[in-house]
C-alpha cells in the first residue's frame, strides 16, 4: 500500500510518540539497556531514528523481506547500533528464541490479514516477561463496503469466513465508520492475545494504549506487555498515570491532529495545558475556525489540547 509522504502523515508521527512514551515508562536506561527492539522499519528507519535519540542505550533490530527496501534503509540507516536485517518476518518468527531477554515488537502492518493475528500470537507465546508488543493493522471500513446489497453481503461473508476464529460474535460484520471499526479490530487483538496466554499459563497481555487514525487509510494500533497474572497491578500502576492510557480494553482513542502553522502553535502554546472546554477554549484563543464546521473546528482544537506534546516538526531545509 502507497502512503502519503511523511510531512502529510502527522498522525502517523504522533503514533510513533506514543510508543516512545511508552517505552519510557518502561524505566530508566540501566532498565532499558536490557531491552532490544525489533521492527518493521520500512526504507526510511523512521521510528529507528527517533528511538535512538530518545534512548541510545536501547539495542535495534530492523526486520526487512524486500531486497530494494533493504537497499534504502541501508542508505539511510541513522545510526551503527542499528542492525539491518533482511528476513522475513515468518522465518525470522520461527527461529526466534527471546533466550529470557526483554524484547520490544513493532508489528506495523499495513494490511488486515488473518496470519498477522497468527503471527502476534506466536510472538505472544515466545517474548519473555515484560516484553512490549505493538500491533498496527489496516482499519479501512470502505475495503468491505459493496456496490449493492448483493456485494455487501459477500464482502461481509468473506470477512467472517477469515476472521471466524477470532471475531467476539458469529454475525459480526465490518463496520462502517472508522473508530467502530477499530473497536472491533480492538476486539479480535484481545480474543487472539487470550487464546495466546490462556489462564493457565500464569502469563497475560495487558494492554497500555490504543488509537486510530487516518493515514491515507483507516489505521488501528494497540500497544501491550506481557506479564505475569500476579504481577498485573504493578504493572497497570507504572502506566496509570498517563492520560492517554488504556488499560481497560476500552475504545481505542481517536488520533485526528490539525494541520497548524508554526505561529499558529506558539499562538496557543500559552494556553496549554488546559483541562476543561479545551476545544472551545483554543478555538477562542486562536479566533477563527480551522474548519468550516463549527463543530469539526472544536474537534480539532480537542485534539490539539490532547495531543500537541507530541506534535511533530516538519521543516523545510535547504541541503
């Protein structure tokens, strides 16, 4: 799938934050030095870059199948520590052994199939205790809208007939707008982490955040650690106060970032962070709508409060 270019893609980059944040509470970098991580860094190394400016300490691994791609990220790998893999994830999944070492897993696929389920379970199954798993699906209701009644109805059989093994209800059926949709993608993550650490084997996988978004298409992301059962509340008590938490299963939080001017930022900078009204509140100080519904605009400016800590910088710059 072709994706927009990065400086369009800023709810994707505020995705990228939320895992950095994550990571963050995972300790300090004597606890994070015990970590390495494994993702699927696409050509430009993107969340690579950042991990490592954030935490130097923290070993990376790059997982690359496609040869050309892994010919670009070799151009652009951001720093030595960095090793460049190129495997498939599969393969690289069934020799993987986490030897008791705490890992961290960014499955960011972008597509829905059934064998991504398939292969976050079998990783489940493998990490050791504390291990963070990240989980990025496609979550594109207009990929199961029909032409007619007559196609609707196959799209969304097609859809039950994948998926059967892991949907919360038989009839469950692909719903029509996007943060529904993530919901249920939300569902069948859950069903597929419970049937990968049942309760008899001691161990869980506690969520810590979930968002959707838009980025080009529909996009859910779920973020998790495994743990033991009898270790579940001081683990949920390291996350519980971040705001944008989810430790519950509860629906996954929109991501909808407006597009602002850097003056248009430091105009509200000021005024934040502000906890009540904050939608109305911004859209007063700034003095005019960023859309022409009212209601959109308020919306908007919400997300700004929520979000504008890890609001990205693009920037042009003369090389």
């Amino acid at each position: 799938m072709k994706h927009p270019p990065y400086p369009l893609r800023a709810n994707k980059a505020v995705d990228r934050f939320m895992l950095i944040e994550a990571i963050r509470r995972l300790g300090g970098p004597s606890k994070l030095a015990q970590y390495t991580y494994f993702g699927l860094g696409g050509p430009y190394l993107e969340e690579f870059r950042l991990l490592h400016e954030s935490f130097p300490e923290l070993k990376m691994v790059s997982l690359e199948r496609d040869a050309q791609t892994f010919k670009q990220q070799r151009f652009h790998q951001p720093s030595g520590p960095i090793r460049l893999r190129h495997v498939d994830f599969k393969s690289f999944l069934a020799r993987y052994d986490s030897g008791d070492k705490k890992s961290i897993f960014w499955l960011d696929y972008h597509e829905l199939e059934y064998w991504q389920f398939g292969d976050f379970m079998s990783l489940l199954g493998k990490v050791s205790v504390g291990s963070l798993v990240k989980i990025t699906l496609r979550s594109e209701p207009s990929d199961y809208i029909g032409r007619d009644e007559q196609d609707q109805e196959k799209k969304e059989n097609e859809f039950r007939a994948k998926f059967g093994a892991i949907l919360p209800r038989a009839d469950a059926a692909p719903p029509t707008e996007l943060e529904r949709f993530a919901g249920l993608l939300q569902e069948m993550v859950q069903i597929a982490a419970q049937k990968a650490l049942p309760s008899g084997t001691g161990f869980v996988y506690q969520p810590i955040s979930s968002f959707c978004y838009k980025d080009g298409d529909g996009i859910f992301t779920l973020t998790g650690i495994v743990c033991r059962r009898s270790r579940l509340k001081s683990v949920r008590n390291r996350f519980s106060n971040w705001d944008l938490a989810n430790l519950d299963w509860a629906g996954p939080k929109l991501i909808d970032v407006p597009f602002l001017s850097t003056k248009e930022r430091l105009h509200l900078q000021k005024h934040l962070p502000c906890a009540q009204d904050a939608g109305r509140r911004l859209l007063r100080v700034l003095g005019y709508r960023i859309d022409k519904d009212r209601a959109r605009a308020v919306a908007k400016m919400k997300q700004y409060a929520d979000f504008y800590r890890y609001y990205p910088h693009f920037v042009r710059a003369i090389p």
